[in-house]
C-alpha cells in the first residue's frame, strides 16, 4: 500500500490547508454578494450595457445577488426615451449558468409596470 504514504504527512495537511482555504473564499464570497458595495456594482454594470440601443437603469439594488436581484424601480429606455418603467422589481436566475456566459431566469415580477 505503498499509495498510502501519500495521504499522510504533508500531503495530507496541504489537503487540508487547501480545502479550508477554498470553502473560506467560497463563504467570502458569498457574504459579498450580499453587501451594498456588490449591489453598487452590478447597479453599474448592467446600467453600463445597451442592447440594440437599450439601456437599463436601476434605482437601489438590494438583496441577495446569489440567486436574484432586487431594485426599487427599473427603467428600460432608447432613443425616442424611457418605454418600461417598472417599480419594485425582482430577477432570480439560476447562479450557475451565469458562470458559463448564459442567463437562466427564473422569474420576473414587479408591483407596478407602466409601458410606452
């Protein structure tokens, strides 16, 4: 069992070291997403994009980004002006397709629409 040599002494520990270093980044992670510094970012990334002349602006993004986001009002407009102004909206998604270039909406909802 001459593999087993292997598991054992430092190898074992920079195993270990490892994984504790990797679930710590993982929880860090997490914790950020939830931060008003996180939520600033993706209110200006996605106010950075435009889309066949769309542009998107948010007001007070909240919650946990993880799984969704949040934002008091929403506004889609192009050049002729704003057409979907939207309070108190919501976006989830599926996290994990996001890391591979996809978005995988779960759901959309907003208290109030109003579309021009």
């Amino acid at each position: 069992m001459a593999w087993r040599s292997y598991l054992d002494g430092p190898w074992r520990r920079a195993g270990l070291i490892a994984g504790l270093v990797l679930l710590s980044l993982l929880i860090g992670a997490r914790i950020f997403l939830m931060t008003p510094m996180a939520h600033s970012l993706v209110e200006s990334r996605v106010e950075a994009l435009s889309v066949r002349g769309q542009t998107i602006a948010l007001d007070r993004v909240h919650g946990d980004l993880f799984s969704g986001i949040e934002a008091d009002r929403i506004r889609v407009s192009d050049a002729n002006g704003v057409w979907l102004d939207a309070t108190e909206g919501r976006v989830s998604w599926r996290i994990f397709p996001i890391l591979f270039g996809r978005l995988d909406l779960k759901e959309t909802r907003a208290a109030g629409l109003n579309i021009e």
